[in-house]
C-alpha cells in the first residue's frame, strides 16, 4: 500500500476509533501519558513498542479494562470514555489478552459457542436445556475449522499448546463478527507455521473490520500493518508506515536502548 | 450421518453420551434411595439427603460460577430457623413452612450476593463470612429464635393438610421428593445456556467480559440460586430434627459445607452428594469420638486440599475419562 506523507493521520478514510490524551497513572507512575490514537476503518494498525512501553495499558483503556485518568475515547464518533467493557464490546470493539485468554475447562466449540451465544441476548435461561446451543456448533466449528484447529475441536481449551491457544482465541473473538478487533500479540508463542497460518487469517479477516494489533514480531508488522504507532515510556514517538517509522530516528535508539536494559 | 467430516461427528459423540451416563446415575441412585429406609434410617438418610441438597447447592455456585462462599450457614440456617419459627409459633403447614423459610434464603441472598460479588476470590470468600457471623449475631440475640437452644419441638404438621409427617418413613418420601427435585434442578442450570456462562465466569471472567458478557448479573443470579438451594435444605432439615439451632448458622456449619463438596469433588455433578454422605456418616459413626470427628474432619480437609484437590469423584472422572 502507499503510504502518504503527510503527517495528520485522519486525512485518508473514516476513522473508527480515537483516543485524544489518553492518561493512565498508577501510584505515581504514568505507564501511558498524552497518548493520541487515530484509527482509520478498514486497516490493520499495528502498536508497537519495547515492553514496558504501555501497549497493554493502552488496550485496556480502550476497552475500559482500565478507567482512564484522562482522555477521551470515541469509536464511531460516540464518546465511549465511560461506557463499561461489556457494552464496549456490544458495540462492536472485541480485544484479545497478551496471556492467552480461553476458557480452559471447556471444550475448543464450546469456547467459540460462548461467543456465538452472545447472540441471544442474555443467557438468564437456567430452565432451558443447553441443547437449545447446539443450533451455533455448525458455525463454531466452521470458526474452529478456520484456524486450523479442527482436530482439537473436543479437547479441552486448557489442554491445547499456547500456540492453539492463540488460535482459539482469535476464532472466539471472530465468532462475534466485530467490527474492530483489539489483538495484543495474537503470535506471541507460536510456531513459524502457525504464525503463517495466523497473518494470512488476519488479513483475510481484515477485508471488513479493522485491525489494533500489538505485535513484537516486526516482520509480521512489516507484512501486515497499513500504519504503525511506535510507543515508548507511555508516549507516541512515531507514527506511520512501517518504512517510515523504522527510519524513524528516535525508534531506533527505543528499541536499541530497551534492548540493552 | 456417513457424509459428516469426522469433526462434525465427534461433536455429536460427546454431547449424547455424557448425558445418558449422567441419567442412569440419577436413576440408579432413586432406586437405591427408595429401597434405602427400609435399610438403613430414615432419619440418617433424611440427613444425608439435605446435606447433599446444601453441598451441591453450594457447589452451583463454587464448582460452577467459581464463586467460593464462606458464608452458606448464613441461608441455610435462616431457612430453618424461620420455618422452625412459622411451622411451631404461627402453625403453618409443613409445605408453606418451607416455603416461607426458602424465601427469606433468597431475600437474604439477594442482600448478601449484591454486595459481596462487588469483590473477588478471597475478598469474596471473607464478605459472605463476615455477613453470616452478623446473621449469626442476630440469631444468639434476636428474641423469637431461642437463644442457646433454639427452636425446639417444631411440629412436622400435616402436609397439604392431609399426610401426616410424624412418622419417619412418611417424611422420608417427601424429603426425598424435595431433595431429589432440587438435585434435578441444580443439574438444570448447570447444563442450560445460564450454566454455559457460568462455567465461562469460573474459568475466565475478564474474557468473558469482553466478549460482552455483563457477568455481574450472572454471579448475582447464580448467588441467589445458590442462597435459595442452601435455604431450601435448611428448610427441610428443621423439620426433620424438628430443631432449629445456632448450629444451624454458626461458621463451621459454612466451612463442614466447603468440605463437603471439596471432598466429594467440586464442579462435578454428583461429588458434593457422595461428599455429604461421607461426611454425615463420619459423624453419626463416630460421635462416641466427641471433639476427635473435629479433629479428624481438619485432617480429612487438609488431606483433600493438599492431596486430592480434585475430590472423590473428580478422581474417579479422570481416571475413567467421564464427566460426572
Ligand atoms: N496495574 C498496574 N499497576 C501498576 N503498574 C502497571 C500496571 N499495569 C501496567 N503497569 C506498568 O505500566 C507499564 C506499561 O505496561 P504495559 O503492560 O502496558 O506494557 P506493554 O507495552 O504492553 O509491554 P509488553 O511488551 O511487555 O507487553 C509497565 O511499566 C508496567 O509495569
Ligand atoms: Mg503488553
């Protein structure tokens, strides 16, 4: 894709979510400070970033895990600053977690099922047997299908190797059809081949949402992100495409520097 | 069928089965329960039955929404002091003496589970006690419930009016019939699109948050389920010893129910009633022993914790790979 050079990042496209001065303090330390975000519909965004560098922070303001200290958040023009997590994610802002997160005493389906049962509304039928569920196990298991874990579709999510784990993850977030995705290191821990499998899944997922992902692996980020913000210390350093941020000066020095702490 | 990718045709091999197993469980067991009184006693069954009604309630809300209350005597003891109290001083007949006892466990659990869900893990756990030594209070100081010895002499009264619970055998059915019912129920929930999400809570609540889940509403729910269970076999159990004593609602009466179901395997269907039977008959076996059931109840528990987190029957489902 070519990039543009202009430095305002909202000049191309609708942009579906935005943070203006997103702040988080924790007992005197600021882990995200003065953060500005715009995020263009339809792209991949990557967030990169040393660690310790507030990414995970970042996530967790957007999807209200955390109370920001200050800032605003919009996605889709509505302020949802003060909305909590669940109706974030109502509205169509599904995150991943940087641990894996799956439901580990439940089967690989029913893991993806969760998500689809979301679709009922609210699940208060205590009454109703949960066969009524079974309509959803064609779709799960197409999702389940879909990232190559088809063979573990009755393991235990807990038994699976981190890697898989991933994977599930990323078929439970798609089964809520979102119209953002938040992915925090959705390859961290996984085999080559899974990460080949993984990227060409997020870009064909990405043909209609759009895309926040944290990843350390650079040549994913490289091959995958239409724009890139670097963070460093809870501060933008740097923003656009990968060719340009990589030339970036200062990201440079972030990342050299962090390296050798 | 035969055109099934083989995915599609496990996904069915597992749901079918487990179900049916669970089923002649249940049925094998209602056969050994009703021959059982002309076997054994009727009232150390009627004991065993409400023990395992309160364990496996308790465990709805342990096992399954992974919500550890340390607080159960709290419902269970109320249910039975309110029934002891509108059964012997208003005269109430046996079925709405229970009912009125299970209604004021859900009340009560409403109240408690409000605010103690607002905290997690052993915060949780430390709420739900620190309310029931206040129902405890209440009970040592209230003056309608007897102080030091309780409500005694409750009359068991006529059920519908018509079937007189004075013999034991008789009760015996319909404390079955009640206890088995709420089994039922409790195995309901566990496997209805509610107890999916419970189980999603248990395991991983800050996810199930962000994929949209309002989970607060759930735990709540499930707390007053939980509450209303415990109260139903507090109930029932005041007209069986036809006593409703500060036992009823002291601490250790929450911590025997804890063990219960630890020792008879939490989260599994049928742990907490094996749990409840081991234990009560520990303690009609070997009351001769005095404070030594105590004793040896702090060791049964150590030993499950440290050795056996999974309980019996969770150790059984592993090694015969079945959900139980
Ligand atoms: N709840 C918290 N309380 C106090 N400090 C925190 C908390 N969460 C994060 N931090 C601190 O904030 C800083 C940023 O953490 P964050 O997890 O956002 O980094 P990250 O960029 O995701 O790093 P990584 O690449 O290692 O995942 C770190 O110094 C971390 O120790
Ligand atoms: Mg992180």
């Amino acid at each position: 894709m070519i990039e543009a050079f202009e430095p305002a990042p909202d000049t191309r496209g609708e942009i579906i979510l935005s943070a203006r001065d997103l702040t988080k303090r924790f007992a005197g330390f600021v882990a995200v400070n003065g953060v500005n975000l715009n995020v263009e519909r339809g792209t991949i965004h990557a967030l990169i970033g040393p660690n310790g560098a507030g990414k995970t922070t970042c996530f967790n303001l957007l999807t209200k895990f955390l109370q920001p200290s200050s800032g605003t958040i919009h996605f889709n023009g509505r302020n949802i600053t003060n909305l909590p997590s669940a109706d974030i994610a109502r509205l169509g802002v599904v995150r991943s977690f940087q641990i894996s997160a799956v439901f580990p005493r439940m089967s690989v389906t029913d893991n993806v099922r969760i998500a689809l049962q979301r679709r009922r509304g609210d699940s208060f039928d205590f009454w109703r047997s949960q066969s009524v569920l079974s309509a959803f196990d064609d779709e799960a298991l197409r999702r389940v299908d879909e990232v190559g874990l088809s063979e573990f579709a009755h393991v235990m999510a807990g038994d699976l190797s981190y890697g898989r784990k991933r994977a599930l993850e990323i078929a439970t977030t798609l089964a809520l059809e979102p119209e953002m995705m938040l992915l925090d290191e959705p390859m961290a821990g996984m085999a080559q081949e899974d990460v080949t499998r993984i990227s060409a899944l997020i870009r064909k997922i990405s043909a209609n949402r759009t895309i926040l992902m944290v990843e350390h692996n650079l040549s994913v980020v490289a091959d995958l992100s239409d724009r890139i913000t670097v963070l460093a210390r809870g501060e933008v350093l740097a923003e656009g495409s990968y060719d340009e941020v990589s030339r970036h000066p200062g990201v440079v020095e972030a990342y050299i520097g962090a390296s050798h702490e | 069928m035969s055109l099934e990718t083989p995915a599609q045709s496990q996904a069915e091999a597992l749901p079918v089965g487990t179900p049916r197993l669970h089923l002649i469980i249940f049925a094998v067991l209602l056969v050994l329960l009703l021959i059982a009184p002309f076997v054994l006693y009727p009232v150390f069954l009627m004991k065993v039955l409400c023990f395992a009604l309160f364990a496996s309630a308790l465990n709805l809300l342990l096992g399954f929404g992974g919500l550890l209350s340390f607080g159960h005597a709290a419902f269970f003891g109320s249910a039975s002091y309110i029934t002891a109290y509108a059964a012997k001083d208003w005269g109430l007949s046996p079925e709405l003496a229970i009912l009125l006892g299970t209604a004021a466990a859900a009340v009560l659990g409403l109240g408690i589970g409000a605010l103690a869900i607002r905290r997690q893990g052993i915060y949780f756990a430390m709420v739900t006690l620190a309310f029931a030594q206040m129902v405890f209070f209440f009970a040592v100081k209230a003056p309608f419930t007897g102080g030091e010895d309780g409500i005694q002499a409750v009359p068991r009264g006529h059920l519908f009016g018509f079937i007189d619970l004075s013999s034991d055998l008789t009760l015996y059915f319909v404390v079955l019939v009640i206890a088995f019912g709420g089994l039922l129920g409790i195995y309901r929930i566990i496997h209805s699109p509610f107890g999916q999400v419970l189980k999603a809570i248990r395991d991983n609540e800050p996810r199930l948050i962000s994929l949209g889940y309002k989970v607060q509403r759930y735990k709540l729910a499930v707390f007053v389920m939980s509450a209303t269970l415990a109260g139903l076999a507090g109930a029932t159990k005041a007209l069986v010893f036809q006593l409703a004593s500060l036992t009823d609602v002291y601490w250790t009466m929450s911590g025997e129910v804890v063990l219960m179901t630890l020792l008879g395997g939490m989260g599994t269907v049928f742990g907490p009633l094996v749990g409840a039977a081991a234990l009560v008959t520990m303690e009609n076996y070997f009351a001769g022993l005095g404070a030594w059931v105590t004793v040896l109840q702090g060791v049964i528990f150590v030993a499950s914790v440290l050795l056996f987190r999974e309980g019996i029957v969770g150790v059984i489902a592993r090694l015969t790979k079945k959900s139980l």
